[in-house]
C-alpha cells in the first residue's frame, strides 16, 4: 500500500511503501494508494484573481514544436466550447483547474503512482465512486481528470456516471442539459454530450435528466460499448468516471465490471472503517487501484 500523509503546517509528504498481503488473489491484487490531504481549515488558500481560465499547456510554445517534443494536444472540432464559471471553480475547490493553484502537487503525486500503477502506454478506464455519499468523489474525479490532462502524452475524459446526481457541470458552472442517460435511453450522439471547457486535452461528459435507479443503464451493452468507444478514441486516453456511492445501491456495481479500475474516496472522520471494507470487498481485487483519504469538509 502507497501511503502519502500531508502535515497541515510544515506542507510536507512522506510516501511509505507497504505490502498487501490478503489471503486470496494475491498475484491479482492492485498496489493500493492512499492520499490524505489538510482538513479545510488548513488548506492553502487560492487567489479569486487567479482565477482565471481558459488553461492552456506550455504557452508560447507553438503546435508544431508542442508536436516535435511529444507533447500530444488533440483538437475537438465536435466537442462543445463552454465557459467555466471561474469563481465557481475557485469555491469548489477545482485547484487543479486552476493554474499554478497551491495543493495541486498532491494531485501530482496521485497521478504518478496512477501512470506507474497501471502503465503508460493504451488507454485506461478508472472508475472514482466512495463507500458512502458527500465524501468527496466528484470532487476528486474532476481535479484528478484536469491533473491527468496536464501529463505530457495524456489526454482525459471526464464522465458523471452518477445519474442520480449529474453534479459534476454544477460544480464547474456551465449548462448542460444532456448527459449520458441522454445516450443511453434515447441514443444521442456522443458529440452532442462532450463538452471542451477551455482546458487542454480536456473533455467532460455531464448533465441532462437525473435517474432515480440506473443501473439497468449502467449495466447495458449500450454502456459497454460506450465505454469501449470512449476508450478507443485516443490511444493515450485516461477516461475518468464519477460513479455512484458503493454502498448506496446497484449502480456502481453494474459499472465496475466495465473499466479497468476502481479508485475509492474515503472521508476523514465520517467513514467508518466497517464501511470502507464492505465498499472494497465489492470490487474485485485485480481491479482496486487504491483509496484517497479526503479531509475535506462539506465535500461533494
């Protein structure tokens, strides 16, 4: 198990490697990772006048020399162009979404154990879900996905699989009302959902009507083979889905079977440890990536 602890005054991380010895599985269980970020009390604070987007990579750097050196930036002609609601951004909480933003080295050092943990090259699926509601997934899933965005040849796809909620453009302040229940019930067109927000190399998949149960949905072979599109899109792609709470009902477990891993948010001093083995024992061993300790309050 990867552990990576922040001291809330002297800012720093130690990272401990330990071994997970589970009685089963052993060959097919993942490194797990673990990051525990300051209570918000303590959290470095961001400027509001810092807030500003669109984000763009390496400026000044023209496309063709970007290209020379590796760097991979595609162009999204279908994609939708939004505008982010910067300040909403900055209450929220969105740091990585926010140039240079204090914490983002967190984020970071996430998605290095990430790349290592599941290989460079192809592109992957992770599922970010939690054991329980307002732990903080959604927030996790859209910093993780802007940070992965931000990676040399990476490009990420940030998908709100939570189709009770459909939170993720709320969080970000633009306006949606088309998601992925769109697709999958009245077949919309992929293009029609994906939105650019003004930060390069990403995409976002979120909005439109809200579904008490979904996980026929999310189960179907229309979401199988959504997901293996979405995939296959970019050979260098990391495609993040928000995923309903474990514990909280079927859909997550209907999705689990569909990606390529799960990533768990576990809240500091909400939940219990109980909890947090019932939601990882519904996730087969080969397939848990690991779990971010989140201590922030009021998290979505």
């Amino acid at each position: 198990m990867i552990k990576i602890k922040k001291k809330p005054v002297e800012d720093e991380i130690q990272v401990e490697r330990e071994d997970i010895q589970e009685e089963k599985s052993k060959k097919d269980e993942a490194a797990k990772l673990k990051i525990s970020e300051m209570s918000e009390d303590h959290l470095p604070t961001v400027s509001k006048k810092d807030a500003h987007l669109p984000m763009l990579f390496l400026e000044g750097v023209n496309r063709e020399h970007k290209e020379k050196i590796g760097w991979v930036s595609p162009h999204y002609h279908t994609s939708r162009p939004v505008t982010l609601d910067a300040e909403l951004v900055y209450e929220n909480r969105c740091t990585a979404l926010l140039p240079d933003a204090p914490g983002n080295d967190h984020y970071r050092v996430l998605r290095s154990h990430i790349l290592r943990h599941t290989g460079r090259e192809g592109a992957v699926t992770v599922m970010v879900t939690s054991a329980l509601p307002r732990e903080g997934k959604s927030l996790t899933a859209i910093n993780l996905a802007a940070t992965f965005a931000q990676e040399f040849s990476q490009t990420a796809l940030l998908v709100d699989c939570d189709l009770k909620q459909q939170s993720i453009h709320e969080m970000l302040g633009y306006q949606s009302d088309k998601g992925l229940s769109d697709h999958l019930l009245d077949d919309c067109p992929i293009a029609e959902l994906t939105v650019w927000p003004g930060v390069e190399k990403l995409t976002i998949i979120s909005g439109g009507r809200r579904m008490a149960s979904g996980s026929a949905l999310l189960g179907s072979p229309r979401m199988k083979s959504l997901v293996e599109d979405l995939k296959g899109r970019y050979p260098e792609r990391y495609v993040f889905l928000d995923a309903p709470p474990l514990l909280s009902g079927a859909d997550a477990l209907a999705l689990i079977p569909l990606v390529d891993y799960v990533l768990v948010v576990v809240r500091a001093g909400k939940t219990s440890v109980d909890d947090v083995k019932k939601a990882v024992r519904l996730i087969p061993g080969g397939k848990v990536l690991g779990m971010v300790l989140n201590r922030e309050h009021g998290a979505v």
